[in-house]
C-alpha cells in the first residue's frame, strides 16, 4: 500500500498583510472563435472584475484578453 504523507496548508505573509494595496491585473482566453464561447470569455472578464474590484486591498490595472486565438504562437496575439 502506498503512503501518503499529508502536507499542511500555511499562510504566506502575503495573505496576512491587509494593510497593503495590490496592482491585479487578469488575463481571460478562450482557444477558439465558435460562438459557444463567446460568453465564455464575457463570464470569465465578468468573474475576475468583480473579484478584484470587491477585494479591499486589490486595484484593478487592466483586463487582458484574447477572444479565439491559438495559444501555438504569440506573434497574432494583440494583448
């Protein structure tokens, strides 16, 4: 039988320190341009606004996003 060692979660500082303020930027992609995931990519720009502009010590710098472009290559992405 295999053992299984069990490692503890800890708190960085960086989750304990309220009192600093966090430049966040996020980054959403979808891999295709079908349709179907058009709101996929409004849902994840909706998700990760929300959740950086309702942390307290968080300020939102930008949203980067790619809408269908292959992940294969950089050299046609935009942002």
């Amino acid at each position: 039988m295999r053992k299984i060692t069990e490692i503890p979660a800890t708190i960085s500082r960086q989750t304990i320190d309220t009192n600093r303020q966090y430049r966040v930027a996020a980054y959403c992609r979808v891999s295709t341009d079908k349709e179907e995931q058009e709101n996929s990519l409004e849902n994840q720009i909706t998700y990760y606004k929300n959740k950086i502009e309702n942390t307290p010590n968080w300020t939102l710098v930008d949203i980067f996003a790619d809408f269908g472009i292959s992940g294969t290559s950089e050299k046609h992405r935009i942002e």
